[in-house]
C-alpha cells in the first residue's frame, strides 16, 4: 500500500520556494513521462514488458503518490497562504481528491502490475487497459490543476516551453473560476 501521508518538510516562504518550484516542475515532467510509458504499456496489451521495466514503474507510481503530490500541496499551500477564498479553497480541495484518486488508482495498478508477472501474462486485458488509462488521464488532469493553481497563485512561477502547453484550457478555466470570466482572458 502506498503511504500517501508521508510527512513533508518543506518550509514554503518566499525565500525558500525556489527550490520547491524547481521540484514541482521537474516532478511534473516525471509523471508525463510515466503517463507516456503506462499509455504505450496499455497499446501493447496482453503484452508486457520486462519485469525489470514494471519495477521501475511501480516505484514511479509509488513514488508519485508519496513524494510528488505532497510536493505539489506543500507548494500550493504555501502560496495560497492569506490570499484563500471560497474559489481557490474548493480548487485546492477537487485537487486533494484528484491526488486521493490516483493514489488508489496507482495501488491497483502495482497491485495488478505484480500479479501479472506472478502469473506471466495479463489475464483481463481489457480491465488492465482501463484501469492503466484511468490512472495516466488522472494524473495528467491533476498535473493540469496543478499549473492552473501555480499560473493563478504565481505567475512567475508558472511552467513555460512545450510542457506548458498541458491543462492550458483547464489553467483558464481555474483561473475565471476564481477570478470571475474577465480574468480569464
């Protein structure tokens, strides 16, 4: 199981957050990497691949659950700090949510993961697929909330390049949530 309430230390002010931002966005970057590895693991059902390859992925899905979005909240609740409203409250609470959801859809997966190769072969691929793009389209989702929560909190500090592009109708629609529509322009 994965122990999504790992403690985190990471003091968040306006002298310290830099490394917490560099952190935040390089994390980002690791979790569309594994998207893009679990999305072509899931085209290429019943077949698997090594199980060296399937550790690696576990530990990222792991990893992402117990270190990557308590980044993400230690970073978005130290820049909400004094500036929340009724918005921006909800905003960081459907993301929380989002995080608890692919936590325990990343626990299926390990869990499934390792029975495949206990078994040698996926016995519902169907199932596996399903499950592999319910947690690669959650992520992705988040990771979009995210960088809205950043670009709306931050701008500075928002993502820039081709990544930025992820969640860009998402990052508008948070931000006129927020703001009212006229800040969304």
């Amino acid at each position: 199981m994965i122990d999504s309430d790992a403690a985190m230390d990471f003091p968040v002010d306006d002298s310290s957050s830099a490394p917490l931002h560099a952190q935040f966005h390089d994390d980002h970057d690791a979790r569309l990497a594994l998207c893009g590895e679990l999305e072509s693991i899931a085209d290429m059902l019943p077949s698997l691949p090594r199980p060296a390859r399937i550790r690696r992925l576990c530990g990222q899905i792991e990893c992402a659950a117990t270190l990557h979005f308590k980044r993400a909240d230690t970073l978005l609740a130290g820049l909400a700090r004094g500036r929340e409203t009724p918005s921006l409250t909800d905003l960081r609470g459907q993301l929380a949510e989002m995080h608890a959801m692919d936590t325990i859809h990343g626990e299926d997966l390990i869990g499934l993961f390792w029975d495949s190769i206990a078994r040698g072969s996926v016995t519902r691929p169907g199932e596996f697929g399903y499950m592999l793009r319910c947690y690669f389209d959650g992520c992705r989702r988040a990771i979009a909330l995210e960088r809205a929560l950043l670009m709306l909190l931050d701008p500075q500090g928002a993502p820039v390049g081709p990544l930025a592009r992820v969640g860009k109708g998402c990052e508008q629609g948070a931000v006129a949530h927020v703001n009212g529509p006229a800040a969304a322009r």
